[in-house]
C-alpha cells in the first residue's frame, strides 16, 4: 500500500510540474509579446529623440547667428517670425524633463523585469539540468533514449540574446528575423511556422550580409571578387562587413586567411541551407529538425564573429 501511495504521490506532484511549466508558457509568451510591443515603441522614441537632438542643434546654430548678427536691430520683419517661434516651442522644456523622468523610471522598471526573467531563466535551466543528469545517467535504457531528443546544455537563446543585442543599432528587423527563425525552427505556432526554418536562414544571411556590405559600396574596392552577373560574392561581401570600406591597406590574402575562412564557411552554410527549405513543419524527421538545429546554431556563431571583427578591425 505504501509502495501505492508513493507512486500516486508521484505522479500527482509530475502532473502538477507540468502544470507550472504550461503556466510559465503562457506567462512567457504574454510576456514576450509585451516586450516586442514595448520595444517598438522604445525604439520609435530612440528615433524621435536623436531626430528632436539634430533640430535642436540646428535651431540653436541659426539662433546664435541671428542674433550675432543683430538682424532684429535692421529687420522689423524679424519681430512676427520670433513671435511664431517663441510660441511654437512653448512647454518644450517642461515636456523634455517628463520624457527623462519616465525614461528613468522605465529603467528602473526594467532593473527589476531584467533580475526577474534572470532568475526565472535559471530556475528553468536548473530543472533542465536535473532532467538531463537523469537522462544522461540513464541512457542505456531505451525508453530514455527515446526521450533525450534535445541538450539541455545547448540552449540555443543564449547565443541568440548575445547576437540579438548587437544586431538591434544595426537593424532592428534582423533581430525579429532571429525570432522569426527559432520560432520556426521550434515549431511555436506563429505565422512563421508556415515558412520553412532553412529558408528563413538565408533570408537573414542575405538581408545581414546586404546591411553591412553595400554593393555599390563594395564593387569599388579593387580585391571585391565578382560573380558571372557582376555582383559581389558572398565571400567579399563578408570580408566587407568586417573591414568596411576602408582603402587604407594593402590586401594580402595571407594577412586575411582567418576572414577568408569565416567568409567560406558562412558562403558553404548558405549554400547547404537550399538543400533543406522544403522542409517545414512538425512533421519534420528528427535527423532533419537536428541537421536544422546545428544549422541555426552555425549560422548565430558566423554571424557573432563577423560582428566581433568588424568591432576590431
């Protein structure tokens, strides 16, 4: 009896961990589409502000030298526009501190969401490790085996974070593209889960590859290889987003071999991935989900390093 009651106990408090991790989902995923809506709009406001900085400077530029130059002393015109403009701008300044008040508060808002999701992170990764020790440990038998699909030790969002940051003052449309992919990739139930993973990767490599390589930019350079139709290759568009359009030294392919190398395996990558972008969907073979996977995985270290480089050279 016992023995009994143990087991139900068990299977009670299973079926009650299942339950907390359904309402973590749910949590996370309000969450998420909170944030993406809150970025937005940050990132609108990112724009309004550097546009109010540019008007700002222009306005003061004109305003000194309008009155170095005495101009309201011999133009009675002056008088109408100033009054136009005094009125114009009124309540700017009062309304700018409100603007940095709420800023301060939505970052101190944000210390507290960040320690939040943090710790939350790690309670996750916590139990996936305690699962993945008890598959681990138990791996010769067969039922396990056919449950251990994934590493929990490779969670892919943590490079995907890394790179989402970097790539957000570049173009902020690439980081959604890396949603876009993984949600993909892990089948979530977004509208992208329509559009093969595979498919979704080369539109990232080539949309990230045209941002930082130009092509009227690049086709200027002497050592810019050039395809049958006259375009750049995926290799020198590479080398470009990491050296950028600087004439200042001499090209040596033995000094750039370690560029060259990344630049062939990012153009390999690309060039498997069209082998793949039939494929779509959960009905995808596991080989295929974990050849995918792998592929996503690549394609965020080649573009991480790529970033890295192009901050030091």
């Amino acid at each position: 009896m016992k023995e009994e009651s143990r087991k139900k106990d068990l299977e009670k408090n299973l079926n009650k961990k299942i339950e907390d991790c359904d309402s973590i989902l749910e949590i996370t995923s309000k969450a998420r589409k909170g944030l993406n809506t809150t970025q937005k709009k940050i990132l609108f406001a990112k724009e309004n502000l550097e546009s109010t900085d540019y008007n700002a400077r222009w306005n003061k530029n004109i305003l000194i030298n309008l009155r170095d130059q005495q101009v309201f002393q011999w133009d009675p015109s002056f008088d109408g526009y100033f009054k136009a403009y005094n009125t114009g701008v009124t309540g700017l300044q009062d309304f700018s501190r409100e603007v940095l008040s709420s800023i301060n508060d939505i970052d101190n808002k944000m210390d507290f969401i960040s320690g939040a999701t943090s710790n939350s992170d790690a309670n996750m990764g916590t139990g996936c490790r305690i699962l993945g020790n008890y598959l681990e440990d138990n791996r010769d038998i067969n039922i396990i085996n056919s449950i251990a699909l994934e590493n929990p030790w490779n969670n892919p969002f943590y490079s995907r974070d890394s790179l989402k940051e970097k790539l957000f003052p570049i173009k902020a449309y690439l980081a959604d593209t890396l949603d876009n992919l993984w949600d993909s990739l892990l089948f979530k139930g977004r509208k992208e889960e329509n559009r093969p993973p595979a498919l979704l990767m080369r539109e990232f490599m080539s949309d990230f590859l045209h941002t930082l390589s130009p092509r009227d930019d690049i086709l200027k350079l002497d050592w810019c290889k050039k395809s049958r139709q006259g375009k750049p290759t995926t290799r020198s568009m590479v080398i470009f987003a990491i050296l950028g359009s600087s004439e200042d030294f001499s090209w040596n392919e033995k000094n750039y071999e370690p560029l060259i190398e990344l630049a062939t395996g990012y153009r390999k990558l690309y060039n498997i991935l069209s082998e793949y972008t039939h494929y779509r969907g959960g009905g995808t073979p596991n080989n295929v989900r974990i050849n995918l996977k792998s592929f996503a995985e690549q394609l965020q270290s080649y573009t991480l390093e790529i970033l890295r480089l192009r901050e030091n050279y």
